[in-house]
C-alpha cells in the first residue's frame, strides 16, 4: 500500500495524524484496489514518539481489471 497526504499535528507530547492510502490487494481470488484512510494518535516518551492509537477508515474498493501481472500492451 502508499501512504500520502501526511497532516500531522502535534500539540505538546501528542499529536494526530491523517493520511490517505492506496491499497492494491485481492479479494475473493480477485485483484483489488481500495482507497481508504489512517487516523492516528501518537504520544511521545523518554523513548521518542509512539502510536497510541491506529484507525482505518475503509473506502471504495474496485476490481483490477485483468488481474495483476498482466503484461503491458505496446503502444
């Protein structure tokens, strides 16, 4: 999957982030891509920055058409 989008806003020893993200994966024996989101929450320790929470806000998802590893066609 590729993350983008990065917000990330820190607000002493926490901070939020959102980020968008493209995921190429299957789904009943079918190639997918689905377009979906983070949201997280970080806190910082003696350690550095840590997540403290992790959401995924699932969007639309559509078929590959062909599948993966097909070849490219000449132009």
């Amino acid at each position: 999957h590729a993350v983008t989008n990065p917000i990330i806003e820190i607000n002493g020893d926490r901070a939020t982030g959102h980020w968008h993200v493209l995921n190429g994966g299957m789904a009943q024996g079918k190639a997918t891509w689905s377009l979906n989101g983070y949201e997280d929450e970080y806190v910082r320790t003696a350690d550095g920055w840590r997540f403290k929470r992790v959401r995924v806000n699932l969007g639309p998802r559509s078929l590959q058409e062909g599948g993966w590893g097909q070849a490219i066609p000449k132009a």
